[in-house]
C-alpha cells in the first residue's frame, strides 16, 4: 500500500451514490471541495515555514546587534 502525504479528504468515497446527501441537505451550503482543502493545508504549510523562517531571521539579526557584529 503506497503511502500518502495527505488523508483521504473525501468523506463520501465508498459510500453508495444513492446513499450521499446532496450538498446542503445535512449541512451548509457552501461546503469547500476536495480540492479547496487540500489546497488549503498546503497554503497553511508554506505560511508555517515563512513566518519560521521571518521569526528566525529576526532573531538571528537582534542576536548580531546585541553582540556588535
């Protein structure tokens, strides 16, 4: 079995057509795609490591300051 970077994040894969409820039936209306959240962990992944990295590079800059470099 091949290993996947992300979960299944469709609820309804091995349920029945008949059995799955039109969208807005059981929920909200504007319920995102499949599509729409995994491109949303990917969005939240790379602001993770930007402001990581801008967090590191401001600490790394006050700790030259401090020390007169």
């Amino acid at each position: 079995m091949a290993r996947r970077v992300f979960t299944d994040l469709d609820l309804n894969a091995h349920v029945p057509a008949r059995a799955q409820p039109r969208i807005g039936e059981w929920g909200p209306i504007k319920v995102p795609s499949t599509r729409a959240k995994r491109w949303a962990r990917v969005w939240v992944g790379l602001t993770a490591l930007v402001v990581t990295s801008a967090l590191f590079g401001l600490g790394y800059w006050v700790f030259t300051k401090l020390n007169g470099s």
